[in-house]
C-alpha cells in the first residue's frame, strides 16, 4: 500500500486551551516559575540540607532554565531558617607583624569590638599627650635629665677644673675636646711655648698627657650614662603611659571578658602602647635645641608627626572582616566574578613615597568568607575561566579554612602578610552546564570528592493536558513577574507550540524557561507598538518572525545561491543515482536546514561503498558508519550468496564544510538503489532518514529545520504540489512545523511522507514498486528490488568473468 | 611713632656647628618672618681653634672616648668649611620655607668680638644664649656672657623657648625706665609684640606715684595709634631678683631691657640672663 503524505494537523500539532476557560493569563493565578524540576530540587535539598564534608551540590543543565533562580530559591529559604554565623575580625600580631591574627565572634560582636577599640584608640590618642604634656611628667623627666646632665658635666668638670689649676683649657674642636696650655684666658701661642723653660715645657707636656688620660676616662662613661639615662626615661614613659591605659583597657576587657581570644589581644595592646607609644608624643627623643629646627623643616611634629601617631595607632584598630549584623539568616552569596581574590580575599596596598605597603587592616574579605556558616554559589565557567580559581577553591575547600593570598603568592620572594586563616564551614554550589560537568568529572580526580551532589536540570516536559495546563499558569506567573501586558489564551497557545518548537518535539516542551521569556517579552513589546492592551497570538507569531528575521542572513545567503543555480538542486524531473538530502546548519542561537545534492555511481568493483567525503576527510566517523551499513544492507538484501561485486561512490555535491552524522544514510542507499537499478528519482522529494542493515529507516535530529529548508527552496521557485520530504516514521511525533508549512500541506502544494523502510522510500522516490522475493527467491519482475538484484547479479558474473584464468588477463 | 618694620630691617643670627645654633636660627628665621625683614646668618669660625692648631703639644680627645691626633690648621679648615656649608644650606632651606630674602657671611676671629661688630651695623642680633661650653650646658655660654658685659645695638639672647614664645604667642615684657635706651628698648619691643601676639606689658621702675604717671604718659605717648594691647605694670624694687619675678608673675616670656638700666642695680646683665629662664633683648642705643 503506497504511503501517504501527513495530514495538516499532524505537522504541527495545535495546543488547545479552550478547557481553562480563560480569556488573558490576567485570569489565571500562576504562581510558580518552575515545571517539571522535580528531580534536580530534591538533589539541591538533599545537598544543601547534608553538612557532611564534600556534600557540595553542582547544578548542571541547560542555560535559561532558571537554574541559578531556583537555587537561590531554594538555598534562601533553607537560609533564612538558620543561625547568623559569626563575626570574623583581623587584628595586629604583635610577636609576628607579618601574621595578623584573626578572632571569631559572636555575631554582632565584631561591630562592638571595632567600635570599643575605635573608642579606646581615640581616648588614648588624647590621653596619652596629656599626661606627656602635664607639670609633673616635665618635671620628673627633667629630674632624670638634669641627673645625667649633672653627673656628665661633674665628669668633665673635674678635668676642666684640673686643667685650669695646670693653666691647660678644654676646648671643643669639630672633631672632639682639645687639652691645650693657656696664659690667662688665651692660648699660649707656639713662640711664647718656645720660650718658656725647658723643664715649664716638660711639666706641661706631662700634665696634658695625664689630663688627656682623665678625660678619656671621663669620656667612657658616656654611652653607659646616656644607655642609663634612656632606660630610665622609658621606665618613667612606661610607667606614665600605663597610668593612662590601664584603666581603659581593664573596663574594656571586662566588657569582652567572656571571648577569651578578645582578652588576650587586649592585653598585648596594652603591653604595646605601654612599651610603644611615648615616643610618639614626645616632640623628640633628644628635645634638644634643633628639635625647633626640625620642627620649622617639618621634620617632626605638625602633620607628619600627626601621621606617625595614625600609623602607629593604626595596629591597634580592629578589621571587621566579616560583618554579619544585618543578616537574618545564613548568608547566601553569589559571586558573580569569582577571581581569586573575589574568592579568598586580598590584601590591599597603599602607594607610600613609591612604595607599595600594606597591614592587617588592607585585608579584605572575599566571597568564601562572606559565605561562611552559609551558601555560596558560583557560575562554574566563570569560575574555571578565571586563572587560578577553581584550584583555589578546591584548596580551600579540602583545607577546611580560607587563606588569604595572592594568585602568585610563593613565586616571588617579597615580604608580604600571611594571615591566619579562617576555618570555613560554608556549602559551595557551582551552577553549570552538563558538559562541564562531565568534563570535570572525567578529569578531575577531586572533582568527585568535593561536589557529591549533582542536580541535573531537565531540558524538557512531557507535552501532555496536565502540563500544558500548569504551562499556562507558568507564562501567567512569568508574564505577571515581567510586568508584561496580560496574555491572551491564543497567544499562550502560541507560546505552548513554540516551546514544543524548541524542544524539536511536538510531544514535549521546553525546559528552558528563559527562552519562553524572552519570547514573551519580545511579543509584549510588539503589542505595545501596535497599541494593544493584551498580548496576542499575532504578535507572538511577528515575534518569532522577527526573531527569524534577524538571525538567517546566512541562510538567505544560502537560498540564494540555490536559487541563481550556483549551488545545483533540482526541485522538479527526475534522475538516476541524484536525490537531495538535508542537512541542518548551526549558525549562533540559529538553526536552518538546507537541501545537499546526494549523487550515487556504481561500476564493478569487490564490493564495496566508497564514501568520497570520507576519502578527502571531510566526512565524519558517524557519517561513515551510516555508509558501512549500506555495503551491508546491500550485501543481504541483494547478494546474500553470491560476492557484492560492485563499486559504488558516494558524494555530497558541492559540499566543502566537512559531513558528519548519519541522517543521510537512507538518502544514499535510495541514490545507489537508483544508479544500480538505473531508474530516476524525484527531484521534488528531499529525503532525511538513517538507515539500519535491515532496512529499517530510523529517526534523525533537526527535522522540523531541514523540512523547511528544502520548503523554502521549493517555495522560492514556485510550489508544485509535487514536491515534500520523505522522513522516518519515528520523526513524526517531532513535527513543529512552520504555519505556512502547514498551510501548504493543507492545500495539497507540499507533502510530508513518512516512511518506516526503504521500500516504503523507493516507490515514493521512483513510483515504481519495490517488489517482494516471490516463491522462486527471486524479487517480483519490473520492481525496484528485482532491478537491483539483475545488476547485482550481472555485476557478479562479469567479476567471476574477469577472475578466471586466461580470460581477461592474457595479453 | 614707631611703625612696624622700622626699626628692624635687618636680623643677623650668630651661627657655629652647635645644636644651640640650630634653635637660634630657627628663632631668627621665625622672627624675621614675623617682620618681614631679612635674615642674615654669620657663621663665626673661633680663633681659638686654630690657635690650638699652632701647638703641636695639644691632646685631643674624640667624643667617643678614644684619643685622636692632635689638630692641624687644614684640618681645622676643613672641619670648619663643611660646617658653614652645612649650617648655610640649612639657612637656606629654612628661609625659603618662611619665603625669607637671606643672606650668609662667614667671619674668623673672637666669637663675641664678631658678634659686637655686626651688632653694630645690623638692627638685632640673635645669639644663643647658652652657647656652649665643654661644661654647664643649660647655663650661660662663654660668648653671651662677654657680649652681655658690653652690649652693642640690640642683641637678643635667645634660648629654646624664644622658638617657643614666637609660636604660641605671648606677652612680651619692656622695661621702660627713662633711661637713654629705654625708648628704642620700647620701640623695639612694641614691633616685636605687634608681629606676635599683640601683648606687650610695660614695667615701670617709679620712685613715686609721679614719677610713674610720668613714664606712663612717655610710654603711652611712644605707643600711640598702635594696635596694642598695653599693660603698665610698677616693678617695686631693684636688681635681676625684681626682674625676674615681674617678668615670671605676668607670664612673660620675652624680656626687652635696655644696656646699662639702672633696674638691674649693682648687678650685671649676665646675672640677669643667667638666672631668667626666658630670652632677653638688650638694646643699647649708643
């Protein structure tokens, strides 16, 4: 029985609303987002609710689906029922500068702290100059100085008063203190020295070798007295600078009394300012006569000295690392640029007279530690496409704590600070796409240990009533939460077919929830230019149009050139071994099909299929396999006891991108059927369709592409009625076809047949019929079948012919 | 009438290698800023040493204890010329920093003989007052001891807290006796007192009630149409103690005095500078 082009409504199968009785989706109370997720939900839940080391979750599936908004979703509301985590401050280290300290607290407590300690430091800043500044200070400090000055002075007095009874002055010269003999109050000249008496000259040549000798010993005595002197005014600096901060800090640490690690930082603050504040205040160690000079230079005092004591109170300050006052739950944070230091923090740095530096109080916190007690999530492309990140993350998360460092901390041997690190208890959720996550998988070895939980994002829905109704309601919710004009039913139906569309299934929907969106917003915009209040089917239609319109300048290309016969197809006629297969082109986000001249020769040869694309690599390992199976399919259908003894060549006429799958593998068997049996093929049928070694036609992808392809061709030059594509049976269920496919089919000017086997093919493509084996084993006479088999079989003799010895191969 | 700026165009500071030169320059350099007026730095090379030079018996001690050969004239040349570059480029930064018109000298000879020369052609000479000695730092040095016995110009004695006095303001304290120097001492004063803080008190060694109303009106007469605020004060007794305590009791810290006032009694002016812990100005009109 001939096979029978498609009926109209089986090309598109329409989506039928009429049962919710709505007029717009204004009517309707959608109030999910989400369809048909069940089961990567559960996988979130499952890996957000387990604590247990590596339960990290990847979400995987495809973009638009809304699988960042759903795991925020669903980790939010698991969030907001938990603890705020706490709060993590930096401090100073004051045995190891180098290795700022950190604190967990409380949370909130680390705002109290920072906001005690900011208090403390601006009490101090005051205190500590006035007590510096008071009588008593001065005055116990002159003490010390006048001891000194007296006990120096006493020293080289004696020498001096010496010196004096001997007539021998002490004079200061610019490299240190001369002994020299005097008359009066002047230097006895050289001559007057000659003149005096040999043994006046001796005496005082004696008396200022042993004058130099006490004034040496004097002299000795100096640094051990000024070391003295300074050990004693650091006691008194001690002892003042703790009056003023004792009492501070003790009301202090009483209010922190119960974080013992508060305590202790406190009391190494007190024991620092105590050790290393007064010098600060003091104008200059020496204050002696140039401190005014330097003070007039700016070289202390004013607004460098106000500096020094902002650095120098600046290592008492508290770093709010992490501030969790404000959170009402655990936090959940996404990061949407996860660069190393994005991720584990950094430590900024100030430009300081050309230098770069940098403390405890530049670290700043990364994304980890926002996330800590929490949820963090992360885009896994981003995250591998920044160096350095992943290996990171994974460090961090198989060490349990995050350390602040820099991409190339370790390769350069600079000093630089290395912070304690935070432990870290925060669950990671990485959202992907399936192929990363399988590469990951493949090869990372740890992958599996850190990310045990994937939630697999479905890419379609089953397109039953059920569904479609709750589909309804999800583009109701959609177009409510874009603000969009109300949908009308015809419209939403319009949708529901285009979201079968892009699933490439007339028995599914799309997943991809995004993409319903979009195309919603686009029609909502087309309806406001046309002034309309709701969104109609019409303009969903212009959408999807429009969006066409945009995206196929390379497939117009591609008509074109078939329409000016640059690229040879034939629509009309018939030939023997040419038919037109179908090809899909990925061009962006666009798909488009387009015809390929399939052309078949065949001569005597040993049997085999020699695919041309393969030979000049071009065709691909699938394309190849489908051209195997012909010389097998051949082989049995047609010679099963005799040698295939023939040569066929397969090409893709005017096809230089390279060939791969092997949807054309059908349309290739029905080119050699026809070149063996030597029996034209309809140009007006394209044909798409794999082929089994038992003649079983199977499904393809891209089927609804590659019918319009060749329609658009078809159409271009004139719509004869004699015209369609042969497809598998299997595919019918994929059909979304364009309207005005539809429309032609429906008046009989373009036909869609379906075909299970290769007979079905051949009487469609030739009009003959393709004939059963009879009793006799042989296929019926003037059928394709039997056609094929005479050549087949004629082919065989004439090899045997050329084998025989003396035949044929005798000079 | 006095103006402002009339009666000092000039400030000359007496400079060597010492610390004490360093606050007095800072002192010059704030005043004449004060002023308006230039500075002039005289860095004094002391005879004294290349005298020591001449001998070849000299010892000589290092500051760090340890003996060192005895100097030559070079050395002492040497020594001398890397000082005055050092104390000329810091009179040079520091002037420009004040935005000052500044010149520098160098002289060889007695340090007092030097000073008293200059004192002589420029309007006030500063001089550390506790220049020092290889003893007795803090006290008063050699050479403002020599120069307070005969005092030439105006010649202020400047210690540490002049640098001090000129920053925070404060009363400047006259004497005002009717002595021949006690005019100039005034106007002196008074321009001083108007560049700073505008507080002047005026001390007035009466004999009797008259005698009082009759410095008071010359004082008063002398300061007229200035921006002043005045303060007559009587100073009961005589000699450095008076001084020093009229001075301390209205929070004086500057001291203007003039050569020879018959305040100080039977005693020097040295006494005085030694025992007031504050810089003093001697005018000496002749």
């Amino acid at each position: 029985m001939p096979t029978r082009p498609l009926p109209p409504d089986v090309l598109r199968p329409r989506c039928d609303l009429s049962a919710m009785g709505f007029t717009t989706t204004a009517e309707l109370s959608g109030t999910s987002d989400v369809l048909g997720q069940d089961r990567a939900f559960e996988a979130i839940e499952f890996g957000i609710g387990m604590r247990e080391r590596g339960y990290n979750v990847f979400v995987l599936g495809p973009t638009s689906a809304g699988r960042h908004r759903h795991v925020l979703r669903l980790v939010e509301a698991r969030a907001a029922g938990e603890r705020a985590p706490s709060d993590w401050v930096y401090v100073h280290n004051f045995d190891q500068s180098h290795r700022p300290r950190v604190i967990e607290l409380p949370c909130r407590m680390g705002t109290r702290l920072k906001r005690d300690v900011a208090q403390l430091i601006e009490d101090l800043r005051t205190g500590i100059p006035a007590i510096f500044e008071s009588d008593d200070y001065r005055n116990r400090r002159q003490l010390i100085d006048q001891e000194f000055r007296e006990r120096h002075d006493a020293a080289l007095q004696q020498v001096e008063q010496e010196a004096a009874t001997r007539q021998i002055a002490l004079v200061r010269t610019p490299n240190g203190l001369a002994l020299a003999p005097r008359r009066g109050q002047e230097i006895i000249t050289p001559e007057e020295f000659q003149r005096l008496p040999e043994e006046e000259r001796k005496r005082i040549e004696g008396d200022l070798e042993e004058l130099q000798r006490r004034l040496q010993e004097s002299l000795r005595h100096m640094p051990q007295w000024d070391k003295e002197r300074r050990e004693r005014i650091r006691g008194l600096n001690r002892e003042v600078t703790k009056y003023a901060v004792t009492y501070q800090i003790m009301a202090l640490r009483a209010s922190h009394m119960e974080f013992a690690d508060v305590v202790s930082y406190l009391d190494s603050v007190e024991a620092d300012i105590i050790e290393h504040s007064a010098p600060m205040f003091l104008e200059s160690e020496a204050e002696g006569p140039a401190a005014a000079l330097q003070a007039m230079l700016g070289r202390h005092g004013g607004e460098e000295g106000g500096r020094a004591r902002h650095l120098q109170f600046r290592r008492y300050e508290v770093n709010l690392l992490v501030d969790n006052q404000h959170l009402k739950g655990a936090p959940v944070v996404h990061e949407d640029n996860p660069t190393v230091p994005n991720l584990v923090g950094r430590a900024e740095h100030q430009a300081e007279l050309g230098a770069l530096l940098t403390d405890f109080t530049l670290l700043r916190s990364g994304a980890l530690h926002r996330a800590n007690g929490g949820y963090l999530i992360l885009d896994a492309e981003k995250l591998l496409m920044q160096p350095y990140s992943w290996e990171q993350l994974k460090r961090t998360l198989f060490a349990r704590e995050i350390r602040i460092e820099a991409p190339m901390q370790g390769y350069f041997a600079t000093v630089t600070l290395e912070p304690e690190p935070i432990a870290l208890d925060a669950k990671i959720i990485l959202v992907g796409d399936r192929r990363t996550y399988y590469l990951l998988a493949q090869l990372d070895p740890e992958f599996e240990n850190l990310f045990k939980v994937a939630a697999d994002f479905e890419d379609e829905l089953p397109r039953d009533s059920a569904t479609v109704e709750r589909y309804a309601g999800l583009i109701a919710s959609l177009a409510t939460n874009a603000k969009v004009r109300p949908v009308e039913r015809a419209a939403v139906e319009r949708l529901i077919e285009e979201s079968s569309r892009a699933a490439g299934d007339a028995e599914r929907l799309t997943a991809r929830i995004g993409q319903v969106r979009d195309l919603l917003l686009e029609a909502n915009h087309l309806a406001g230019l046309a002034k309309r209040d709701t969104v109609a089917a019409e303009d969903v239609r212009k959408a999807v149009e429009l969006r066409i319109r945009r995206a196929d300048r390379i497939r117009e290309r591609s008509l074109e050139q078939i329409h000016r016969g640059t690229v040879l197809i034939d629509t009309d006629g018939a030939k023997v071994g040419t038919i037109n297969g179908l090809s899909v082109m990925q061009v962006g986000g666009f798909a488009f099909g387009r015809p390929t001249r399939i052309t078949a020769r065949v001569r005597l040869g040993r049997g085999e299929v020699v695919d041309i694309e393969r030979e000049v690599d071009l065709g691909g390992p699938t394309h190849s396999k489908g051209v195997l199976i012909l010389s097998s399919y051949l082989g049995a259908r047609y010679a099963p006891d005799r040698p295939l003894s023939l040569r066929a060549s397969l090409v893709f006429e005017q096809s230089y991108g390279g060939v791969d799958g092997d949807s054309a593998s059908s349309t290739e068997l029905y080119a050699i059927l026809s070149a063996l049996a030597d029996v034209p093929i309809r140009q007006g049928i394209a044909v798409t369709g794999s082929v089994n070694q038992n003649g079983e036609v199977q499904a393809i992808g891209g089927v609804n592409e590659k019918i319009e392809g060749f329609f658009d061709v078809c159409r271009q030059r004139g719509l004869t009625g004699a015209q369609g594509v042969m497809v598998p049976e299997a595919n019918v269920k994929h059909l979304m076809l364009r309207e005005d496919i539809v429309e032609a089919g429906r008046a009989g000017r373009f036909s869609i047949y379906p075909v299970v086997n290769i007979d079905q093919g051949i009487e469609i493509l030739t009009g003959k019929p393709a004939g059963e084996r009879g009793a006799d084993g042989r296929f019926s006479e003037g059928t394709i079948n039997r056609l094929v088999e005479d050549r087949l079989i004629a082919l065989a003799e004439a090899r045997r012919h050329f084998a025989e010895p003396g035949d044929g191969a005798r000079p | 009438m006095t103006e402002l700026g009339r009666t000092i165009e000039r400030v000359l500071v007496a400079l060597d290698a010492s610390t004490e030169s360093h606050a007095a320059l800072a002192a010059a350099a704030n005043l004449a800023a004060r002023l308006h007026v230039q500075l002039v730095g005289l860095f004094i090379e002391d005879a004294k040493l290349f005298d020591i030079a001449q001998l070849s018996m000299v010892r000589q001690v290092s500051f760090t204890g340890e003996p060192s050969p005895a100097p030559d004239v070079e050395s002492i040349e040497r020594s001398l010329r890397a000082q005055a570059g050092v104390m000329r480029r810091t009179l040079e930064t520091v002037a420009q920093s004040h935005h000052l018109s500044w010149s520098f000298q160098t002289a060889r000879g007695r340090a007092s003989a030097e000073i008293l020369a200059s004192a002589s052609h420029s309007d006030l000479v500063i001089l550390g007052k506790t220049t020092p000695s290889v003893t007795r730092r803090g006290s008063l040095g050699a050479t403002a001891r020599v120069v307070a016995e005969r005092p030439r110009g105006a010649i202020l004695f400047s210690d540490p807290r002049l640098q001090r006095v000129l920053g925070e303001g404060g009363a400047i304290v006259v004497v005002f006796d009717g002595s021949a120097n006690a005019p100039r001492a005034l106007a002196l004063a008074a321009d001083l007192a108007q560049a700073g803080s505008g507080e002047l008190i005026i001390l007035t060694p009466a004999k009797d009630e008259h005698d009082a109303q009759r410095l008071h009106d010359e004082a008063g007469a002398s300061l007229s149409g200035r921006p002043l605020r005045v303060y007559h004060r009587i100073c009961t007794g005589a000699g450095c103690t008076a001084l020093v305590n009229a001075t301390l009791s209205h929070q004086g810290n500057l001291l203007v005095i003039g050569a020879g006032s018959p305040v100080l009694g039977a005693e020097s002016l040295a006494d005085l500078l030694e025992r007031l812990h504050s810089p003093v100005l001697v005018v000496d009109q002749a």
